[in-house]
C-alpha cells in the first residue's frame, strides 16, 4: 500500500523529514516550559499501552529525544508561532519501561496540540503509521492462532527498529527499512515484521510474510 497525495500541512511537513530548528535557545525553553511538558506527558498517557496497562505510581519523564519535521519558528518574545515535533517519554512503573511517543504541533493563530503516536522506536511517522495498522489487522486475520474469538482487544504495545538497507529503491529518497511491531490482544502476544519502502510514488509498507508473524502466550 502507497501514502501519496498529502493534502494537509502537517502530512506535507511530516513527509519531508527531519529538520532542524532554526532558534536553539528558544528551542530549549519551549521544551523546558512547564505547561508544554506537562502536556506532552498527559498526551502520552493516552497511549493505547499504558491506558490498557493502568499502572497509577508509574514515573513519566519527557525525555531530550526531539526530532522536529517542521522548523519551529518563533516571534520576536520567544513565543513558539508554527511547526510540528515528535518528542519521546520514558514511562518506568509496575516492573516495565515503556518508551511513548508524542507528536506536537502549532499552526499559525492557534495554540499548541498533541496527540500520541505508536510507543516504542519505529522510524514510521504519523501517516505511515496510520497506513501500517489496517494492512497488519488484514495479516493477522489470515495467520493462524493471531485472532481470537470474542476478543475486542488489539493494540500496538512497541514497536523495535531493525535495520536499514543500504541503497534506496528506485525514486526512493531513502532506503528500505524493517522494524517488528508487538501486538497484544486479550491473551495473546503478536510480533510481526514489517519492511517500509520509500520509492518515487510514496512509500509500500509490506508486513509479514506470514511465516514469520510469531504468537505467544501473554504473561502478565
């Protein structure tokens, strides 16, 4: 499956990769602020494994781990005007660390938003994120053991980077790469490979092949 005709400002920025900020000091005490950390550490609570996974004394800390896919662009007082960040949380509780991922962003005339994305160290952004998901559920309902009768539980609980290939594919601006994304439903644990091809056209996520999608038993 190919993500092409991006239409909206943040699809156009998240596709043209990492950027750097233009203002570093500016930079810092955005991210030191307060208000923008407490908020990026709600927004990560609301991420599919931790709400499904409830662990009350568990430690959130926002981490330095920043990427920034537009620039963030700031006024003459040092107030953040426009750009889109991805910014990782460590969250340490009940026997686990999780690392949670939260994309924030600020259009012109408006104020800051956030919203959580996958945990763990995928490379994917938002949209391939968005477009990776059905294309696992269709997988996952053709392997056998990976469904469960009258279970309406599924969710992205990590997600692990493996590798990147050397050269890209033809048109591709970078080359292919494979991370396994973990599922968990009601009494199952899913780990299923998945290879991201950017090529001229967008980008092909392939999961699988099925004889590869490994199920396990999950242990509490």
């Amino acid at each position: 499956m190919k993500r092409t005709g991006i239409a909206t400002a943040l699809a156009l920025a998240l596709s043209t990769g990492t950027a750097v900020a233009d203002d570093q000091a500016n930079t810092a005490r955005l991210f030191a602020d307060p208000g923008v950390r407490q908020m990026t550490l709600a927004t990560a609570q609301q991420s599919a494994v931790v709400m499904n996974n409830p662990c009350p004394g568990a430690q959130a800390t926002a981490s330095t781990d920043v990427a920034v896919f537009q620039p963030l662009v700031f006024d003459a007082a040092g107030q953040l005007l426009t750009g889109i960040w991805r910014q990782r949380v460590t969250l340490a509780g009940c026997g686990v660390t999780r690392t949670l991922n939260v994309l924030g962003w600020r259009q012109a005339g408006q104020a800051i938003s956030m919203g959580a994305l996958l945990p763990g160290d995928t490379h994917a952004d938002v949209l391939l994120q968005r477009d990776a998901i059905p294309l696992v559920d269709q997988l996952l309902k053709v392997t056998p053991g990976a469904t469960e009768e009258g279970c309406a539980r599924e969710y992205v609980a990590d997600t692990r980077f493996v590798d990147r290939e050397a050269a890209p594919a033809p048109g591709g601006k970078s080359p292919p790469w494979r991370e396994v994304w973990t599922l968990h439903t009601c009494t199952r644990k899913i780990e299923v490979p998945i290879r991201f091809i950017p090529d001229a056209t967008g980008t092909t996520i392939t999961p699988g092949p099925q004889t590869a999608v490994k199920v396990t038993a999950l242990t509490k």
